[in-house]
C-alpha cells in the first residue's frame, strides 16, 4: 500500500510509483497547511478584527483566497496520486 505522509516501503507495481507518491505526500501537506493558514486569516479577518490594523486585515482577506486556491491543488495532487493508485474514492 501507500504512505499518506512518508515514502512507503512497497509501492504499487506501476510506472513512476515514487513519483506518485511524492506527489502524494506534497497534496497532503500542501492541504494541511493551506486549510490551517486559511483558518488563521479568517479568524484574523472577521474573528478578531478590532485587534489587527486594516493593513492586516487586507492581507488577510486576500491571503484566503490565495491559500484556499493552494488548497484546491493540494486536493487535485491528492486526487492524480490516488487515481494512479488505483483508488476510486478519493
């Protein structure tokens, strides 16, 4: 089987198995960062917003839509590495 977050010792018999799984491993964390700094700019933006300047809470606001579009990546490597797995629910 696969590793979600580390190279695994046996890989699937396929061409570019580690490649895959490197792209894997990149989707997983390129999610989990982006949804943790999107959750930080929200609270930011509207959570928090009598303690943060305006400048910040520009940047904030565009700083969610960046990393939400990054995790929308993270999910789509997610999906190509699942996909050449052999997974059909991703």
């Amino acid at each position: 089987m696969y590793a979600q977050f580390s190279i695994a010792d046996q890989l699937p018999e396929i061409d570019n198995a580690v490649n895959f799984q490197k792209c894997l491993i990149v989707g997983n964390l390129m999610m989990i960062s982006s949804l943790m700094i999107v959750a930080f700019c929200i609270a930011i933006t509207f959570g928090f917003e009598e303690s943060f300047s305006i400048g910040a809470q520009v940047s904030a606001h565009i700083a969610t839509i960046v990393f939400a579009g990054l995790l929308k990546i993270g999910y789509v490597l997610r999906c190509v590495a699942l996909h050449a797995f052999g997974a059909k629910v991703f």
